[in-house]
C-alpha cells in the first residue's frame, strides 16, 4: 500500500505569529536546515544568537507558521535595504520553510502576511536574490506577485555544504506594492 501524498495545510491550520525571541532556538533550527541545502543563501551559518538576528531584521516584519499542534513550519522576515531614507520603503526578505512542510502552502500563507504587513506600513518594495535551481521558491515567488527583474551570472563562490567551490549565479526579484509606495500613501 503507497502512502499518500502530503496534503496542503488548510487554511485553518497554519496559524502565522510575529516572531519572537522564544521562538528563536526553532527558527534557528529551520534556517541551518535550509542553508544546509546549499539553495537558500550564501551564509554558511545562521546568526550564532537571538541578538545577531534581531538586530538584523525590522522588528515589525518577522513572521512565524505553526500547524494546529504548535509545530514551527516556517520564518520569514525583512531587512532594510538602505539607511538612505529615500528607500525607507525597500526591504530585503527572507523566507525558509521546514523540510517537512515545503509544498504545503506555508510559503505562500507567510509570502501574503509578510505582503500585507509591509503594505500597511508604507512599503513599496519586497526584493531578494534566489538561486535559480531552487525551482519551489522562484515558483512561490512568481505566485505571489515578484518578478524576476536580473541575473547575476557567477556573483560569488559558494564555501560551504554540497556545492562548496562552485561560482553561483542568482535572480533578482522584486514585488511592487499596487497600494504603497504611490502618491497618497507615505512610509510609516
């Protein structure tokens, strides 16, 4: 008897938090797991504490999804591009799912919370780079409104995990908020 394939998680099963201090050591764990892949960045390690990360991403985007029994499925967050305050409404971001979870929808319920919290703030855009062999994240991207805007062709020389000593290329993308960012609207 085959078992079933993992079933999208339901609407009603992915509960999305603002990430905490008490969820690092989880969100810690989730983020190796993902750079292990050699797919998710470039850093060969997490943040080694609570403070490296916090300090690192805006308090009032980070984002955390658990299923129905408290079980962490994933992260995301954001970093401020610039200081310059004329892209006061850019922001990096990153997402990393937990290996168990991917292909579920949890990206894409935390891709749309983290949309609408930069939205309502006044931010007009979401960017980041991807590897372009990680085919499940550049596929979420492009369903949640990026677009692929560049290729950097051989940026930097992978250090570490299964592609250690490789040059990789990466693909920029970006979303533009609809809403912020325009004439009636102003960064918060």
């Amino acid at each position: 008897m085959t078992t079933p394939p993992p079933q999208p998680y339901g609407p009603h099963d992915i509960a999305v938090f603002p990430l905490t201090e008490l969820d690092w050591p989880e969100v810690r764990t989730v983020y190796a797991a993902g750079i292990a892949t050699g797919h998710a960045t470039f850093e060969a390690d997490p943040p080694a504490t609570w403070t490296a990360f916090d300090t690192s991403k805006h308090p009032d985007h980070r984002l955390i999804a658990r299923d129905g029994s408290g079980a962490l499925l994933g992260w995301a967050a954001v970093t401020p591009t610039s200081p310059r305050p004329v892209y006061a409404g850019v922001v990096e971001h990153s997402i990393y799912i937990a290996s168990g979870a991917r292909g579920r929808g949890v990206g894409r319920r935390l891709l749309d919370e983290l949309v609408t919290s930069t939205e309502d703030s006044g931010i007009w855009t979401i960017q980041s780079s991807l590897f372009p062999e990680n085919l499940a994240s550049v596929a979420l991207h492009r369903a949640t409104g990026f677009r692929e805007v560049g290729r950097r062709e051989r940026i930097a020389l992978m250090t570490y995990g299964p592609l250690a000593g490789r040059w990789r290329d990466t693909v920029l993308i970006e979303r533009r908020s609809p809403v912020a960012g325009t004439a009636a609207s102003s960064v918060r």
